[in-house]
C-alpha cells in the first residue's frame, strides 16, 4: 500500500481589522464643573434664560454650588466683618 503524502497546515487565523487609535477616557475635573458654575452666573446675568427655565437652572446651580463647596474646590463665602465708619 502506498502512503499519501499528507500535508498538515495549521489553520489560518482570522484577519484582524486594524483596531482604531484608543481614545482617552472622558474626564471631569472639579475645575471644569467650577467653570460650568461660572458659565451659569454669566449667562443668566445676560439673559440668555426663560422666565420657565429660571427654576431649573437656578436649582442645578445651587446643587451644583453645593457639591463644589463639600469638595473643597470653592470655599463658602464668609460672613464679612461689619466695617463701622466714623
């Protein structure tokens, strides 16, 4: 009996598609949620919101205040000595 030659190969792996470049992940920093807070005085004094929109912007605002205030990233505002002028 003759033997075929028998001819192993392995088996091809799968093509790869090329993996696109790997983003960072999102961040936000406690200077970026100060500057949201700063952006919502300017823009109210500016009048960029409804009369309807006032309660929820205003609401988001004191939140927002208050978390930056627990963090430590803005300081509460003191009580200012009475100045007695004579």
């Amino acid at each position: 009996m003759a033997k075929k030659d028998q001819q192993t190969t392995a088996p091809e792996a799968p093509a790869q598609a090329p993996q696109p470049a790997q983003q960072p992940a999102p961040s936000l920093t406690l200077q970026d949620l100060v500057l949201v807070a700063q952006i919502i005085q300017l823009t109210s004094q500016r009048g960029a919101f409804k009369a309807e929109e006032l309660a929820d912007v205003g609401g988001l605002y004191n939140k927002l205040i208050a978390f930056l205030q627990a963090s430590g990233a803005l300081t509460p505002p003191s009580a200012a000595p009475t100045e007695e002028t004579n």
